[in-house]
C-alpha cells in the first residue's frame, strides 16, 4: 500500500500496523508488570493493591501512543490483508491442499517483512507442494531475469540479481549467451527462493 505520511512516495505493508498494535499491546502489559513488581518490592501491598497502583502508571504512558492510532487507516489495512487471504484460500482450494488454513496464516502474518525469502525448505516445511527447477530450467530464468534487468524494468516473483551481475553478452549472431556459471545467480521465487509479496 501507498504509505499516506509520505504521500505516495514510500509503500508500506497492511501488516505494519498490526505489527506496531501488536508490540504496543506487548509493551503495556510489560509497564504493567513492572510496575506491580516495583510497588510489590518495595511496600506491603497485596498483589491486588500493587495492580491498582500500577494501571495509572501505566495507561499514563500508554495512552499518548494508543493517541496516534487511526482506527479507520487500521480497518482499511485490515480489509487489505483480508484480501489477501481471501485469494489465497481461494487459490489453495483448488489444489485441495489439507495445510490450507495453516498455510493462509503463514503467508499473510507469520514472516516480519515482504523481503523475507521463503525458499524451498520453508516452503515444504509450510506444507506447500515445492520442487527445485532442472538446471535447464533455471538457466532459463536467469537468462530471463538477466535481460530483463538490463533493461532496467521492474519484475515481480523473483528475489534481486546481484547490482553488478554479468549482463549476457552477445555472440555474432546477435542471440544472448547464458552467463558462466560463476556469475551470481538469482533464485527464483517460485522455486529455489520464494519471497513474499
């Protein structure tokens, strides 16, 4: 999603803000017990006594925080990621996969950012049917993705070659050549690396 703070400029993820709900929850109920253990520590409170004394603490610093949250911006990044889940499901259904729900999940909440690469292992480990491509194939995808950056246009599904990867170079019969074998290779996001996105 476009990010509104910088209008336009700087995409964001749905997640981010359930993610930053998510610690501000973690951290209230963090003041809250540290507060109770301090008033417990160092009077004769009962534990009851001690939590009394600790909310107002505690909501007088959290509130100023929970202040800046935009309900409407949380809603709207909700439906977003529900959207997502959406097709997902619909998409896993086809395939009758068991590990749909499981799957979902994974996908849409479990990885911290959209760059986090899911490669074959975690892929199987998540319950998705995965294989690694034949080095034909794979030749094919880099030859592919070594054109199509040269050109400077943008892609999607593939994790970035390298800045200064080998372009291919042209024989005299004008047709690429696939790049030596030592050349730094992409993995593919459907195979051998997956990233979200």
């Amino acid at each position: 999603m476009n990010d509104p703070l910088k209008r336009g400029s700087k995409r964001i993820s749905p997640l981010d803000e359930f993610k930053s709900a998510e610690f501000l929850r973690d951290y209230a109920v963090e003041l809250l017990d540290f507060f109770t253990l301090m008033i417990l520590r160092k009077s004769g409170m009962s534990v009851k006594e001690a939590i009394h004394e600790s909310v107002p603490f505690t909501t007088g610093l959290m509130r100023p925080l929970y202040e800046q949250i935009n309900v409407l911006d949380i809603g709207e990044h909700k439906r977003s990621l529900a959207i997502g889940e959406d097709y997902a499901n619909r998409l896993l259904a086809l395939t009758k996969n068991p590990r749909q729900k499981q799957i979902v999940e994974a996908l849409v909440s479990k990885y911290p950012s959209h760059s986090f690469v899911i490669d074959v292992e975690e892929a199987s480990s998540m319950g998705l049917p995965v294989f690694s491509l034949e080095h034909s194939q794979e030749q094919q995808f880099l030859e592919a993705l070594t054109c199509i950056t040269s050109n400077q246009e943008s892609y999607y599904g593939f994790t970035q070659l390298p800045k200064k990867s080998a372009a291919p170079s042209k024989s005299k019969s004008g047709i690429a050549k696939r790049p030596p074998a030592s050349a730094p290779r992409p993995a593919a996001q459907t195979d051998s690396a997956t990233r979200r996105g």
